[in-house]
C-alpha cells in the first residue's frame, strides 16, 4: 500500500509543482525567469531555479521546509529554512521571508488544504 501511496503523492507533487511554476513564473518575471521548480510535500521542501536579469547562471533557492498556516478561511505559507545559491541573497531572503506567513489567494487556499 505504501508504494501506491508513494505514487500518488508525486503525482500530487508534480501537478503542484506545475501550478507553483505558472504563478512563479508570474511573480519572477519582473526580475528574470523561472527555470524549474519542484515540491516535495512529504518533505515540505521546495526547489526553485531562476534566471536573473542581467546574470549568467542560474540561482537556486531551496525552501527546506514550509508549513501552510489557515486563520478561518485564510491561508498563508511560510518558509522556516531557507538557503540560496548565493549568500547575500540568503541573507535578504531569511531577512524578508523567514517565518513571516505569506497570504495565499483564496481562491488557492482551499484547494491547498485539500492537497497539501
């Protein structure tokens, strides 16, 4: 039973990971392009690759665990540990994005309790 299980959650997490890149895509592209993303909701980790403007190489941003917090009906995620290919950016990101909840559309939110 576990392996069907195991099954069902990357099928979950690769269908996620395809919504997460659309509004990713979205919300990078003032600053450049997202190259890939992946969830993995056992693990609660995230893998971002994006491609700045202006830069050559690629920066990777790894969420290593997130939880999804709900207040009545709003969601909000937040990343707990953060690491990122390059350490200022590190730095910036604990600093803006550490443990501080980020609200989720409504619209995603209930879909979001349903998956994750």
């Amino acid at each position: 039973m576990g392996h069907i299980k195991d099954l069902a959650r990357q099928g979950k997490d690769k269908a996620l990971s395809r919504t997460l890149e659309i509004l990713g895509r979205q919300a990078v592209s003032r600053y450049g392009t997202l190259c890939d993303i992946t969830l993995d909701s056992l693990h609660r980790k995230i893998e971002i690759e994006v491609l700045l403007k202006g830069e050559s190489c690629p920066v990777r941003i790894s969420i290593n665990r997130f939880d999804i917090v709900f207040e009545g009906d709003q969601a909000s995620v937040v990343f707990r540990d953060i690491a990122v290919s390059r350490e200022w950016m590190k730095t910036l990101a604990e600093d803006i994005l550490k443990d501080r909840p980020l609200k989720i559309p409504r619209k995603y939110a209930k879909l979001i309790d349903k998956i994750v």
